[in-house]
C-alpha cells in the first residue's frame, strides 16, 4: 500500500484515470517496479518460502462433497430467516475422499482481506491460488486492493504465481492491503457485479472476522436474489479467538498471536524475576472477549489473569478486581517478593457492569450527538457518576471517535495504567492500615499490533492453507453463502475435516449504531469450559508462587511436540470429542 501511495505521488497524470483496466495496468507496473523479489530478505524468510503446508487427506487425491441436514440459526430464526430467505436453512457439507478427482470449467475467483491482521492470511491466498489451479489450470484470482473498497472501486491486480510465490508462509496482509469498509448498501453491491462481470468473477471470496463474514452473507444473499451467478464464500480470521462456535474450532491467527504474546510475557517475566522490583501489568488485544489473554495466561502461568467474562458474570466492581490484585500484592510481599505479572483483556472495561452501562448509554448517546458535553449531559444519573469518578484521562478516551461498527475503541483506553494508579491508592491505604509491608512499582504494557502480521507459526501456515484450499472447492461445488471450515484440527493435518458452514447458522440479532442488525454471534471465554476451569484449577497458587513458564520464540523447524502444537484453549477445549 505504501508503495502505491509513493506511485501515486510520484505519476500523478498516471493516477488519475478512471478506467479499470488502466488501474490493473497501474498496479501491475507497482509490482513489477517494487517487486519484492528486489527487497532483502531474512534467512528465515527465505528458509519458510520452502516450506509446504499440509493439508486434509481428502484434497490429496479425488474429493466428493457430502450434505447434512437442515440448518437454522443460533437465535433470532424467524428475523434471520426472512433477512436470508435464499441462504438460510442451507446444511453442513464435507469433503470426502473419492476415487473421482473434482474438477470445473475455468473459473476466475476474487479475494478480499477484511479487517484487521491476522497471521496466516497470505496462506489463504496462497491456498485458494492452488486450490482453483488444481481445479482447471486457466483459473484466475484477482485480489481486491485494500479491503473490501477494492470491490467497490474497481481496484484490484491479478495474482499470478511469481506474485504468490513470494507471499507464501509470510505474515501480513500486504500482498493486497485490507480495510474496514462495510458492504451494506446495494449500491456497493451493484458496484460489486460490474466489476465481477468486468473480469468473469465467478466467486467472491471474503477473509474476515465475525463482522466480515456477516458482509459476506449479506452479500450473498443479494446476488442470489438478483440472479448475478456470482458465489460468495467467507474465511474465518481474527486473532482475537472470538469467531469460532460448535461448527469453528478455531479463527486463523489466534494460534500465532498467543505463541508470540506468550513468549514476550515469558521474557519479562524472566526480567520480573531477575530484578524482583516492578509489578507488570500488561493489556493483550481481545475487545470483545478473553481468549487472548486466557490462552498466554495458560502458556505462561502469570500471577494474575483477568478474565472479563468472569468479572461481567460475578458483577465485579473497579474497586473489587482492584481489591483482588492489591491482596495478590501484598501476599506476594509478605514472602519478599516485590514483583509480578497481571493479565489484563483489551476490552475488561466493557465488561465491569457500571462501565458497561456507561458505554453502552455513550454509544447510542455518540451515535446520534457529535457534541461529546451534550451527549455526556445526556448520560444517566447513575451512568454521569461513574462518568465523573474516572481520571480524566480515561473519561476522554471513552468519548474517542467509535470504530466502524459503532464500538469504543478499547485499544485505545489505557485500562493498564488506571489498575496501577487504583492499585497504587489500595496499597498506600492498606499499609496505613499496617495490611501491606512492601513496596510497588507498576510498569504497564499493551501487546497488539505485535502479533497480528508475524510470521504464522506451522499449525496456521497448515490451517490457512487448508481454509483456502476448501475455499476453492466449495466454490467449484457451486455453494455460497458458506463460511469455510477445517476441523479436527488437534490431529495431524492429514486427519483434518474439511467442511462448509452456512453463515446464517451462526447469526443472530444485536444492537448496532441504535439499530437491530443481524450479525454472527461471538464466542466469550465459557466459564464452564475446559480452558477457564484449567485457570480456576491453577490461578491461587500461580498468584503466590513463582511459578512462571517461559515459552519462547516459536520454532518452525524441528521435532512436532516443538514446532506443531495447537493453542492450549483449542487442545483443552477438544479433549473427549
């Protein structure tokens, strides 16, 4: 993207122009100038540009595509229903071995990156690429620039496989760029089918999070209605961990992100230990749910962590989750031991009941009033005290322009520095008290954009190349309106399930921008599941032992126990199926 942007800036009078085959032309020209087989490259770069990523045993060879039953959504039946007349009900198909090879006509397909990063994401690409050329060797991919305005402004560039090649097993989405623009109105849609027919699109494939996906039924949808012939299929993707259900085992780039997290905890944990004088408190990305933050706490054995779904289910308040780390604190303390590690999730302050009514008034007050004093004038009795009782700081950041769909931006509202000062007051009031006889210093940490463009770790080089592959297999099996899925993927790759999911079957209603919209349904950290009850098993005497685990780097090359290992919440949460 920064190289267009240079082009752009550079030839202008070439920039201009309107039409789609100039802007193919254009963007052809960038990678053949900035192609990056002239970029240095790493020895590891280069070593993982060997490597080939497995796949399930039935692409090995002939493929035949079997249909379960009648599907219907996880809540709200009737409303989804009649938003997804031609697309809902639709069953669960698998792939299964055959003696008869798939094959089809040739076919173009197009892709989108939405959303943020993930690792792995280069992967999917690559396996669509493959799997459409394994399907008939004339088969063309487009790659849609930036997002899904790529669609919408005809911007997009073929792929070939000197492109291909050189993004296989990387990390990033830079091959194409990604953004965050929504496809909801049928002008964007109808922008969507020129462009398609422009180039014989016959498919559309979107790689995306839970809100990604959603587009992409809806997208879906419309062009079943309009009788276009174009198929829409989705890719689950999000570090967060929160897109996954009975049918999703897990969403790419979790397994990379945590592994990279993980090990970066494990490092100043070891500093922690070494030096025994600074409590860490460190935010690990998740907006709408724990799984981050439980995964590396798993990985890595902290004194704390803190999981939101716990907090919003016990209806901890600021001041009793404060009271908790403070207690940790000084039990610490009485054995010497002046350090520690604390867990935080991104979006904890959603979760703490009196904040998340003052969110949830702020939103729908921001939604409506650009005026931030008249939509705060506006707040609740209740909602304008606990407003007021927040270090400026942090009131501000709740007031912060909302994300695209209609969220606070929880990566910005520094929830690690206002536990230490909150922490820091117990503490002083404690020792007056004589409760606490130790000193604390609180260094605060925030780890996100460092684990969403890493290099994917061996099981999403695997995962993503296999989502892809299916991908493409599900588009010659004439499906849209499906998510792609591969699972059982605690085994070896070649006992892996590739499968299909209507993505209405993992919808239902909420509340977006003031309004009811249908949406797929995102999966909290259960309290009474595996990985949680591993926590609770563990968590008093990680609280006061040291008992910290150092994960290290990931390694691509070595022995499986080592190198192709899944998550420890996907190994915990498939234990017994």
């Amino acid at each position: 993207m920064v190289l267009r942007l240079v082009f752009r800036y550079y030839f202008p009078k070439f920039a201009k122009h309107t039409g789609e085959g100039s802007v193919r032309t254009r963007d052809n020209l960038i990678y053949s100038l900035f192609n990056t087989k002239t970029m240095a490259k790493s020895a590891l770069q280069i070593a993982r540009a060997a490597y080939q990523p497995k796949l399930p045993q039935a692409f090995k060879g002939g493929v035949a595509l079997k249909e379960g039953k009648a599907t219907e959504s996880v809540a709200n039946q009737e409303e989804i229903k009649k938003l997804f007349p031609n697309t809902y009900g639709m069953p669960v198909v698998t792939f299964e071995v055959s003696d008869q090879k798939l094959s089809a006509p040739a076919f173009n397909v197009g892709v989108i990156l939405s959303g943020g990063q993930a690792p792995g994401g280069h992967n999917v690409i690559s396996g669509i690429f493959d799997g459409i050329k394994s399907l008939n060797k004339d088969a063309k991919l487009y790659g849609f620039l930036g997002g899904p305005s790529g669609l919408i402004d005809h911007k997009y560039i073929e792929l070939t496989s000197d492109i291909i090649d050189e993004y296989r097993n990387t990390g990033g989405f830079d091959i194409i760029g990604s953004g965050r623009t929504k496809l909801e109105e049928t002008e964007q849609f109808d922008k969507g089918i020129e462009i398609c027919n422009k180039l014989g699109i016959k498919a559309l494939i979107i790689i995306g999070g839970d809100d990604s996906n959603t587009n992409a039924c809806v997208l879906a949808e419309y062009y079943l209605q309009k009788n276009t012939g174009i198929q829409v299929i989705g890719c689950p993707k999000t570090i967060d961990g929160d897109l996954k259900n009975d049918q999703i085992e897990t969403s790419f780039g979790f397994d990379t992100a945590c592994k990279v997290y993980s090990e970066v905890i494990g490092n100043i944990m070891r500093d922690a230990n070494s030096a025994k004088k600074y409590w860490h408190f460190i935010k690990l990305m998740g907006r709408s749910a724990s799984h981050i933050a439980l995964e590396c706490g798993l990985q890595t054995q902290p004194n704390i962590c803190i999981v939101s779904e716990e907090v919003e289910a016990k209806k901890m308040t600021r001041g009793s989750i404060v009271e908790n780390i403070a207690n940790t604190v000084a039990a610490r303390a009485a054995k010497e031991n002046n350090f520690g590690v604390v867990l935080i999730p991104e979006g904890l302050i959603e979760f703490i009941p009196e904040m998340k009514v003052l969110i949830k008034e702020l939103n729908d007050l921001l939604a409506a009033e650009s005026d931030v004093k008249a939509a705060v004038a506006k707040l609740s009795a209740n909602s304008k005290s606990v407003y007021e009782s927040l270090p400026e700081a942090i009131a501000k950041q709740l007031t912060l322009e909302r994300d695209p769909h209609g969220n606070v931006q929880v990566s910005l509202i520094e929830t690690e520095k206002l536990l230490i000062e909150m922490v820091r007051t117990k503490l002083a009031k404690m020792k007056e008290e004589g409760k606490y006889v130790g000193k604390f210093s609180g260094l605060g940490h925030f780890f996100g954009y460092e684990g969403r463009c890493a290099a994917p770790s061996n099981f999403d080089a695997d995962y993503c190349y296999s989502l892809g592959y299916n991908a493409a297999n599900l588009i010659a099996s004439g499906k849209t309106g499906y998510m792609s899925l591969i699972k059982n993927t605690t085994k070896t790759a070649d006992q892996w399930i590739a499968a299909g999911v209507p993505i209405t079957m993992m919808m239902n209603m909420e509340q977006r921008h003031g309004k009811q919209k249908p949406v797929i349904r995102k999966a909290l950290v259960e309290l009474d599941g595996a990985p949680f009850k591993k926590l609770v098993e563990n968590r008093d005497t990680w609280a006061i032992e040291t008992a910290y685990v150092y994960p290290g780097p990931i390694q691509y090359f070595g022995p499986a126990e080592v190198c192709d290992q899944p998550t420890k919440t996907l190994a915990l949460e498939q234990e017994g199926k």
